[in-house]
C-alpha cells in the first residue's frame, strides 16, 4: 500500500471514531426491497446479468499442481473442469463432450496422461482441448473435427488464484478487479499455499449470507465474545469502489494489541504495517470477502445455487512455512475461525423464511451498512434498472461517495505481467 492511501486510512478511522452523526452530505438510502431476495424474475436477471457475466474466483495453482491434474467445477452453475496442460498452462473447459453433451471428466479431480475420452462413445481430447479421435469415424459425414474441440471458458490468474468468467467477451481480469487486484498482489500470492477448503450450504439467498459480511455493525452483538473485543466497530473506515467493490477498515480496539492467534506463524514479507493494526476486509465483486492478513487469509465466495439456497466456500492461504507438516498454530486458527463464521451464519435460514413472509417490509441501511447498498446498487447497474419493477429497484445515490480508478494502471495489467504458470 502506498503511504499516503495508508495515511488516508488513519484520518478516515479518527474521523469514524470522533463523528457524532454521518457525514452532511451522506443521502437518505431507500429501504433494499424483499423482493430482491424472493421473486424469481429478479433471480433470473441476476443470474443472466450478473453471474453470467462477472469474474469470479475458482481455484488456486494448488488444486491443478501438475500437468494432467484437473479438478472439477460448477460453482458457477455450469459444468466446468480445470486441467493444467502439457505446456503447464491451467484452462477451464466445460465439462461437456462435443458429441451429445456427457461429461468428458467423470472423478471429482484426479489427473489425465496425454489425452481422455468420453465415456459414452469414446471421443477423446488432448490436454489443449483438441478432439483428436473419434471412435467408428466413417460413419461421419461432414464432421470437422478441428471445430469440435471442447469449448474454453475465460480463465485468468492474479498470482496462482484463477478466476473465470462465462461471458466470452469479457474484458480482462485486472481491469474488472481495479483496486481489489492491487490490494490482493501485495500480499504476494505466488507465494502462498492453499491450506485447507471447506463448503457448506445454507437454505438461504446468496445475498442474505453475503450482506452480513459487508459491514460491522453487528459485531457487539453476535461476536461480542470474539471479535467485538478486539475490533472497534465504530472506528471502521470504509472506500467504496466503482465496480461495485469496496474495503473496510475496522480498527483494533487497543494500540499494540496483537492476535494471540496467530503468534510464531510466519509473515508475508513486506506488507503494510496497517494490515497488522487494523482489520482489511475486501470484497472483490459480486462474491469474494477476504479479510487480508500478513499471517495469511481465507476467501470467503459466496455461491447462489438456488433462489433460496447457497454456499458458501472458505478457501485458506497462508504463507509458506518452508518443509515439513502444517504448523501446529494452524489447527487453532481454523478451529477460530469456523467458530466465528457459525456465528455469522446462525440468523442465515431465519432471515429468509422472514423476507419470504407478509411481515417483511425493506431493510432500512445505515451509514455504517453502506457497502451493502452500494453492492446493491451495482446489482442494478449491470441488470439494466429499466429491467427491474420500480418496487425491486436500488436508486443509485451513493455516486458521491464512490471512488473512481483507473484500468490504465500500467505494469499490474495482465497483458503486461509474466504469466505465474
Ligand atoms: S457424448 Fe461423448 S462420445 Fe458421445
Ligand atoms: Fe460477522
């Protein structure tokens, strides 16, 4: 982080500390509509022009070590699978034979030598992609087997972490991600590990999970034994980002107080020493939360599997400790950390059945709530708000408060960097 955006930071915690009320020019924020969490219609829009049509974190270098290993994925909705190639670039591919559609990968991950074949009639695939060998082929007519290969998705990595994106046309990843790409980068990811993945799913929207993780207000109440006695809520300092993503910045309670948890783990070098006093949280739009820390962090993707169903995925990277087992501290922090995420999920299931009742009105969002909003509101802008029922719409008055950037960002643009695989 460069010092002056690290200074910005200290102000902007003083000035949350000391306010006695929201700044003069922060607008009245409408009330975000039940529906958006209900009606079908608006779950639709939201898959086609949103999650259709975004980049959004997949897997790490860990998962496809080898040229061969594949993994499947269809977080996403659609069947995907990732496979490291000869030439040890990772490709997503769908997982869908040109024949009649079978699925070309049957194992959830494993690895595939020089080629593989479908499973239903035989058509095999080098490790590009290719199809190259159709079983009985005089009984084709007219087949061209160079437009058979299996179709690619957009896939693109920030230093081992791949995200893909199922709009073919999309532009690239560091131009998508802006300050959030910047942000991730100093945390040297060509250096971490993937040290542990777990799922769980809830009977609720993506979004009732996802809102809870964008601010801090509740944390004296359902973390009072946890992180409300290190963390100072009302210190929080929060940018919001064109794009739709944003950071916040909660402050540790006292001066020189450090994590227990995380004592004797090795550091990423060279980080800001703002990340060691405060809490960094970012959320990468529309789906990743991390809380970006020198001692490592999850990633927090949070997935729609239905209207009324999700996942949520907690993905660990800590820096690399050299040889030898996983530090023992390790067990601890993971053991903490599910502690406080069961904390975070208790009113998940209840929140829905209560939006999906005639005694659900609108959530009115406070200042300190504003990062769910602007989430929202740019839920309206990729939609298209002519789209939307006047009743499910977010008006967008936070543009005053939302920071622009630019892609032209020079050497931190994919097309300029040296690939990482
Ligand atoms: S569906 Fe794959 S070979 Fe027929
Ligand atoms: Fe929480």
């Amino acid at each position: 982080m460069n010092p002056e955006e690290a200074r910005r930071i200290g102000t902007g915690i003083e000035y949350e500390s000391g306010r006695t009320e929201p700044p003069d020019d922060f607008p009245h924020l409408q009330d975000i509509p039940g529906g958006r969490y209900v009606d079908p219609g608006f779950h639709a829009l939201e898959r086609d022009r949103l999650w259709r049509r975004t980049w959004l974190y997949a897997i790490h270098d860990d998962e496809v070590p080898a040229a061969g290993n594949f993994i499947r994925w269809d977080r996403a909705g659609d069947p995907l699978f990732f496979l490291r190639g000869t030439d040890n670039k990772v490709r997503c591919f769908y997982n869908t034979c040109r024949h009649r559609g079978a699925p070309v990968l049957m194992e959830p991950q494993g690895k595939v030598r020089r080629a593989f074949s479908c499973k239903y009639h035989g058509w095999t695939y080098d490790m590009e992609g290719h199809l190259v060998g159709v079983r009985d082929r005089r009984d084709f007519v007219g087949l061209d087997e160079s437009c058979r290969s299996l179709i690619e998705v957009r896939c693109e990595s920030l230093g081992g972490w791949y995200f893909i994106n199922l709009d073919p046309e999309a532009g690239p990843l560091a131009d998508s991600l802006g300050p959030t790409w910047d942000h991730l980068l100093e945390f040297r990811p060509e250096q971490l590990r993937l040290i542990d993945k777990e799922a769980f799913t809830l009977n609720c929207n993506v979004k009732v999970l996802l809102d809870a993780f964008l601010e801090v207000y509740h944390l004296n109440s359902i973390h009072r034994k946890t992180v409300d006695r290190f963390l100072d809520h009302r210190g929080s300092f929060i940018t919001l980002w064109q794009g739709g993503h944003s950071r916040m910045v909660t402050p540790n309670r006292r001066e020189g107080w450090t994590d227990p948890g995380v004592a004797g783990l090795p550091e990423i070098p060279g980080v800001d020493p703002i990340y060691a006093t405060t809490n960094v949280s970012l959320n990468v739009y529309p789906n990743l939360v991390t809380p970006v820390s020198p001692a490592g962090m999850p990633f927090l993707c949070f997935w729609p599997v239905d209207l009324a169903t999700m996942v949520i995925e907690v993905h660990w990277f800590a820096p690399t400790w050299g040889d030898g087992a996983r530090p023992a501290i390790w067990e601890t922090r993971l053991d903490n950390f599910r502690h406080i995420l069961d904390e975070d999920l208790q009113f998940a299931e209840e929140i829905q059945k209560s939006v999906e009742s005639s005694g659900f009105r609108g959530m009115p969002l406070n200042y300190q709530e504003r990062r769910i909003y602007h989430w929202h509101a740019e839920l309206d802008r990729r939609i298209g708000q002519d789209r939307l029922a006047p009743d499910l719409r977010v008006p967008d008055v936070l543009q005053a408060h939302v920071d622009s950037w630019t892609t032209a960002r020079g050497s931190v643009r994919p097309a300029d960097r040296q690939p990482t695989v």
